[in-house]
C-alpha cells in the first residue's frame, strides 16, 4: 500500500545520501577535524546500523516476509555491534581531550614505552596500566561484543521457536508462529546494548564530558546521540508485550522505536563534519578576504605587509575590534609575547595543540640557531653548537612530526614530511636503539633547558680556538650501540639539508593551517 511505499522509498533515500556523505568522509579522511573522529570505526558503525535500520523501516513493506530467525540474528548483532563501535567513536572525544590537556601542560608528546622485557603476569598488568585510556576502552567495548555474540549463540542454540519450531504455540500457521517468534523473551538481550547505551553508558559520557566545550560539535553530537536514543529500547519492549500498543503496531512496528536513535547517531557521525568543513570553509575565506583587504589597504597608505614578515616589522596590534587581528602578524606577536592562550584554547576546544607546540618549539630552535657560537671568521657553527642544535631538532621531529612516536603529528603536505624524514629519521632510529628509557626520559625533560640556560659558546670553545668542522660524515650523534658494532659502524649522521631553513616549509604550513582555523576561533 501507499505507505509502505513510503517506508521503502524513505529507506532508499536516506540510503543514498548517507552513502554520499560516507564517501565524501573517506575522500577528505586527511583533514584534521576529520582524522581525530577514526573514519574506520565511524564507517563500520554507520554500516552496522544501517543495516538493522533497513531490517526495521522495511518491516511494515515485506509484511512478514522475513525469517524471524534471521531478523533475531540481525537485531542481536548489527544493531548492539554498531552501538559498541558509535561508543568506541565517541569515547575518543574525552580521551583525546584529556590527551590534549596533557600536551599542552607537558608541550611534549614523546614516546616512552619501556624496552625492557617483561613476563609473567605481573608484566602483563603493567602493560595493561601503561595502555591509554582509550585503547583500554576500546578493550573493554571488544569484550563486551564478544560476551553478546557468545549470549546471542546461546539464546538462539536453547530457543526452538527461533529455529522455526513452533510446536510449543500449538498448531499454528506459518504467518502466526512467525508473529510469535517475534514476541519471545528471547529478544530482551538482543535490546541490551541500546539500552546500556542510552541509560547507562550513554549518561556517564555526558558527565564525563560536561566541561568539555569543543569547536568540532563533538560535544552537541554526544548529546543528541543520548537523549533520542533514552526513550528507544523502553518503548520496543512495551510495544512487544503490551496489548495497548496493537493500533500502533500495526503501522509502527515494534522495532521502529529504535530508528530515530539510529538515525540521529549517523547524522552526528556523518553529517556533523561535514557541515564543520563547510563552516570552516565560509570563515577562511572571510578570514583570507580580510587579509586581503588589509593588504590592499597597507599597499595604498605605504605601510609594511602584514601577511608576511615578522610581527616587529608590523604596525598593527592584537585588537578584537579590529580587522587586524586577523593577520599573520597578529599571529606571530601572540606566538613572541605570550602564546600560552593560544596554546590553552587549542588544547581544550579545537584539539590542535600539536600545531601551536611545534610552532613556539621551532620559534626557540631558530633563536638558539641565530645565538649559536661561529667558528671565527665564517658563519659555520662550530661542531658542538650544531650537534646541540640538531639534537633540538630531533626532539622537535619526535615530538611533534613522527608519525610513529608523536600522539599528535602535525598534518603538513607530504613533500615537507618526507624531508623532515630524510633530514631526522635516521638519527631517530639511532637514537631509538642506543637509549634506554631512563636515559630517554632525562634527555627529553632536560634537553631544552639546557638549550636555554647552558651556553653554547663554553660548550665550542674548544673547536672555536682549533678552528676545526667536524666531518658530518665521520662524527656521530649519538653513542654507538655495543649489540650493533658487529655489524658496522652504524651512525646518525648530519645531514646537509640541516640549516637554518630546514624547519621553513613546515613552520610556514602550520602558520597558514593555525591562521586561518585555530587562530580564527580564538580571535573570534
């Protein structure tokens, strides 16, 4: 009939541009805003839900026509199975945020891991503790799968009526013991991750998360995905076993009750960065049109550019109520006189404070390089001065451009990556296997300190006196591993691509990317 006609067309819609809005996600998979959300699971969850939704909205259409067993099998996997992994998705918004908070207090993000061997199961739990949150609750939501899949085997192992065994209702025609089946305790578990969802694990997200004031609609996402989901699985069991609920059934089915709740959890998984790449969109290019604009207008009165160059050649301040703020310079002169709420806001709204880390790490590693003691009569640095400085870099390198031990990598174009790699990676390697964790940990918490009160020029002043460079090709970085002599003299040499510039395309990619999206944000 008419409507369910109406139902099937719905469903064939909605298929549709869901499915575009998926693969618009996995195309742009590589934006920032878009990558922290796990496109993987946040794909596999919508396909699992929407799988069970398709079952439930053609109910009324195929009017019984439909395995109760297979329907049984459908709702008690797809539907519990997608909720676990919509929850795997959302429980990164409070990971990565306490994660940020991390960053921004520590302004590093280095890998620790201990490389000494353990066993037994006293190793085996401190593993399980050194484990991040998150991954620890992705283990948890695995178990959790696992135990429905174990249940939903069982329950259908024990129950004749889901195997197409209606004796125990009498001598019954198909179409009635199909109805039945449908009506059997049996599907009450079959609910039980929409409702612990909703009523449990769904409530204490939303406490968890309720100073946590994101830029991404994470947070507005979270919310909606709760509240439609609360009055879901309450109403399925009542229009199951409640004789009232017959008018509605007949048009309705029992399972619709859930639908709105799925609905709204693919909308927030699919639609919700799509609509913030189009806003971020709009505002670039209002924030660039400004820029343009204040250049037109520095040009004509014969002031200096304000989109280049450093903030003291700039005649313009940091104002809210002005145009200016919007300039790269503005930028710049909050990176030199105090970058730390900048920094704040990145890590507790946009979660990009990877960015404003590298950014001020590299502003430190270009004054120690400016400061750094020659070798007399030539603006070599002397050997000493450049092994420091390139010590500086790998940390830099590892903390914020590793794709392996950073949390946080910066998002840079592909051709910048792969030079910082050239340039850093093999000292890393290196580095990697000659020290220890304790050995690690000290160097990292002490070494730009040391950058900062330690003078470069005592340090060189023995190659300063000589006059000798030290061979790139011959002096090592780091101490030589004894497990590795046998097989060579294995060393992180100095690249020639180490200079002044080698940090230039990088620091100028994330200015651009911070300009025209954190900086933005937060001057607004």
């Amino acid at each position: 009939d008419d409507l369910g006609k109406a139902y099937a067309g719905f469903i064939v819609a909605w298929t549709v541009i869901l499915y575009a809005g998926v693969v618009w996600l996995i195309k742009n998979r590589n934006l920032p805003f878009i990558k922290i959300r796990n496109v993987p699971i946040a794909v596999t969850s919508v396909t699992c839900l929407h799988l069970y939704l398709i079952k439930i909205v053609l109910a009324y259409t195929t009017n019984g026509h439909f395995l109760c067993s297979l329907e049984f099998w459908i709702m008690s996997i797809y539907l519990p199975f997608g909720i676990a992994l919509f929850q795997a998705n959302l429980v990164q918004l409070h990971s990565i945020s306490d994660q940020q908070q991390k960053l921004a207090t520590s302004a590093a993000s280095v890998s620790t891991a201990s490389i000494a061997s353990r066993s037994g199961v006293r190793g085996w739990w401190q593993q399980w503790k050194d484990l991040p949150q998150i991954k620890k609750s992705y283990t948890y939501i695995g178990i959790g799968m696992l135990i429905q899949l174990i249940i939903t085997a069982a329950i259908y192992a024990a129950t004749p009526e889901l195997q197409g065994d209606w004796r125990s209702f009498g001598n019954v025609p198909h179409a009635k013991g199909q109805a039945l089946c449908r009506k059997s305790v049996a599907w009450i578990p079959s609910a039980f991750w929409q409702l612990a969802w909703s009523w449990f694990f769904g409530l204490w997200t939303l406490w968890k998360i309720r100073h946590i004031h994101d830029t991404h609609y994470w947070r507005l996402g979270t919310w909606l995905s709760v509240i439609s989901g609360l009055p879901g699985t309450p109403l399925w069991i009542a229009a199951v076993f409640c004789i009232q609920f017959k008018p509605v059934n007949i048009r309705w089915v029992p399972p619709m009750w859930l639908a709105p709740g799925i609905i709204v959890m693919q909308v927030v998984t699919v639609f919700f960065p799509i609509y913030e790449a189009f806003i971020s969109r709009a505002h670039m290019r209002e924030t660039l049109t400004l820029i343009k604009n204040w250049e037109e207008k520095g040009a004509r009165s014969g002031e200096p550019s304000v989109t280049s160059g450093d903030a003291s050649n700039a005649s313009v301040g940091i104002s809210t109520r002005s145009k200016e703020i919007y300039s790269m310079a503005s930028l710049e002169k909050a990176l030199a006189v105090n970058p730390l709420p900048l920094l704040h806001f990145a890590a507790s709204k946009d979660f990009t404070a990877e960015n404003i880390i590298f950014l001020m790490r590299v502003r430190e590693w270009r004054q120690a390089y400016i400061s750094a003691p020659r070798l007399p009569n030539t603006d070599a640095l002397t050997s000493d001065a450049k092994d420091l400085l390139f010590r500086m870099g790998v940390d830099i390198y590892t903390t914020c451009v590793s794709d392996i031990l950073s949390e946080f990598p910066i998002n840079v174009d592909h051709n910048i990556k792969v030079a910082l790699d050239d340039v850093f990676g093999p000292a890393l390697e290196i580095q990697r296997m000659t020290l220890s964790r304790e050995t690690s940990d000290e160097s990292m918490d002490t070494m730009w300190t040391t950058a900062k009160t330690k003078s470069l020029n005592s340090q060189s002043s023995k190659d300063a006196k000589t006059g000798s460079i030290a061979d790139d090709d011959e002096q090592p970085i780091f101490a030589q591993h004894p497990a590795v002599s046998p097989l060579g003299a294995a060393r992180a040499k100095i690249r020639l691509a180490f200079d002044a510039a080698v940090f230039d395309a990088a620091e100028a990619s994330i200015k651009y990317l911070v300009l025209t999206n954190t900086w933005r944000k937060f001057a607004h």
